[in-house]
C-alpha cells in the first residue's frame, strides 16, 4: 500500500517559454510630467497632516479636544442666512410670470436687491432649471423687523 508521501511527483511538469513583452515608459509632456511629480509630492503631505491630527488627539485631554471643535458661534449668532432664487434673465416671459404666480401662492416675499424677478422662498431652490439660487448672509442688524419675525 502506497501512501500519498512516497510518491514521486517528478520533473515532468514544464511550463511553456514564451518571451517577455518589452514594456515601455509611456511618452508625456513637460507639463504632464510636472503635474505628475507635483502630485505625487503633495499628496503624502494631506495624508501625513490627517495621521499628524490623529496622533496629536492621542495625547490632548477631552477638554482640550472639545475646545477645537466648538465653533466660534458669536459671528454666526450675528448673521442671519437665507435662500434666493432668481428667474434666469434669457427666460421667456411665460417663466417669469409662472414663477411669480408659483412664489406668490407660497408667500415667498420678493427679494429685488438681488434683481427683479427675485425671491425668497422657504426651502432650498439648487438644481431646478431656469432658476439660479443662492444663499445670502446678512447682519442682523440690517434686516428689518418684518424680517426678524419671518
């Protein structure tokens, strides 16, 4: 009876020759080469600064680490941000008028500082076409007081 660790697998196994192919460096630009090394040297430094943030949060206090990541809140508490969408100026007229028609129903006040067919509405307007929104921060202390009660 022959058992598995006394067999001979021997030297008959052979692997096919065939020739290596000749890789070549690819053919870039000045510029292209120039953005390559400055990629590749400034990218250890974003991944160094997080790991260096990392290392330097094993040795602060829990004090110390809520201290950083407070925001400083006395500019915001004096800013008040709100949306404004504006109709696009090459609209057609039919626009314009269904887009007033659309904020008057809501009761979006207009918002003219911006431009004519201005508004505020009360939700986030990003991405609908033919309306380009934005937000606006304002000092408190500019805004009327019909402004504070809204």
């Amino acid at each position: 009876m022959a058992h598995a660790n006394s067999i001979f697998a021997g030297l008959d196994i052979r692997l096919p020759y065939f020739a290596m192919p000749k890789l070549r460096r690819p053919r870039l630009s000045q510029r292209a080469r120039a953005l390559l090394m400055m990629g590749l040297m400034v990218s250890p430094v974003f991944l160094t600064d997080e790991i260096g943030y990392g290392v330097q949060r094993l040795f602060m206090t829990a004090d110390q680490i809520a201290v950083r990541q407070a925001p400083d809140s006395t500019m915001l508490s004096r800013v008040t941000i709100f949306h404004v969408a504006c109709v696009n100026a090459n609209a057609p007229a039919s626009e314009r008028a269904r887009w007033a028609k659309y904020s008057a129903q809501r009761g979006w006040p207009l918002y003219p500082q911006a431009g004519v067919d201005c508004f505020q509405p009360d939700q986030n307007l990003y991405g609908i076409a033919g309306l380009t929104a934005f937000n606006v921060a304002c000092p408190s202390t500019v805004l009327s007081v019909a402004d504070h009660r809204r």
